[in-house]
C-alpha cells in the first residue's frame, strides 16, 4: 500500500502547481458570486416554477403524440 502511494507521490506534485492556480482563480472569483447570491436566491423559486411548468407540458405533450 505504501509503494502505491510512493509511485503517484510524483504525479501528485506534478499537479500541485495547477492545484494553486485553479484556487487562486476561483477565491478570485468568490466577490462576484457573493454578489449574484441575492439574485440566485429571488429567482430561484421562478426557476422551480418555470421547471415545473416544462415538466408538465411535457407530459402533455408526450400524451398527446402517443
């Protein structure tokens, strides 16, 4: 088990510099989706709404053509 771990030490290291940039990039990222956050939030059940609406013209839709 130790030898499995010491044979991937490697290509583990080797990704730790894309690691820190992917991290960097999304704590960049962070001050805009706290922004949207309210937004998200307030449409959210417009969205659940609309979800069900599709589902249910769907049905009927799908109904219909059988």
């Amino acid at each position: 088990m130790q030898g499995d771990a010491l044979i991937l030490l490697p290509n583990a290291l080797a990704l730790l510099p894309d690691a820190l940039a992917l991290s960097t990039d999304v704590l960049a990222l962070l001050p805009d989706t706290l922004t949207l956050l309210p937004d998200t939030l307030t449409l959210f059940p417009d969205v659940l709404a609309l979800s069900a609406d599709a589902l249910t013209l769907h049905g009927v839709a799908k109904f219909t053509l059988l």
